[in-house]
C-alpha cells in the first residue's frame, strides 16, 4: 500500500518545526535585565543567546549548578535595556602569592 504524498509532506512539516523549536534559544537582546535575570533564577541555568552568533550558559549565583572545580563568576550580557549581571561557571580564579 503506497503511502500518500500529503501524509509525508506533513510528516515532514511536523518533523521540521519540532526540530526548529528544540533548538531555539532565548535571546538576551530581545529581553530586559529583569526578563533575563528571572529566567535565569527559574531554570538554575540556561543556554542564551547574546549576539548574532554567539551563546553561553548562564546560572544561578548561588545554586550547584556549576562542575566542580568551577564556580559562577560575574557576566554582563546585552540586554534590551543595557548591559545585565549574571552569572556564568568558570574556573576560580588562585593568583594567590607562593
């Protein structure tokens, strides 16, 4: 029995816009500070987009969600309304003297 071809063409449609929408990020520059903060703090962390081709993972300031041995550091991201604190994981910082 031949499969029929609006049977897959809306397979295809379903398929296509399930993928676009796993893969869509947030984008900082269309939130505020307060928008992007909040989502932030309701995730514990999240992948945002900041510029037309870059992204990073943002997380809580105080929460687990950094591996060790990183910990959240300082971040400012361009948001609709200026440049917003957050917080990112990286490597603590041990300019300690010998």
């Amino acid at each position: 029995m031949p499969i029929r071809p609006a049977v897959l063409t809306a397979a295809g449609a379903i398929l296509f816009a399930a993928t676009a929408t796993a893969y869509a990020r947030p984008d900082t520059r269309t939130m505020t500070c307060e928008q992007t903060q909040l989502l932030i703090q309701s995730r514990h962390a999240v992948v945002l987009t900041t510029g037309r081709n870059t992204y990073d993972r943002y997380v809580r300031q105080f929460g687990n969600e950094c591996d060790w041995p990183e910990v959240p550091t300082t971040a400012y991201v361009k948001t609709r309304d200026g440049q917003c604190l957050v917080h990112r994981c990286d490597e603590p910082v041990s300019d300690l003297p010998d």
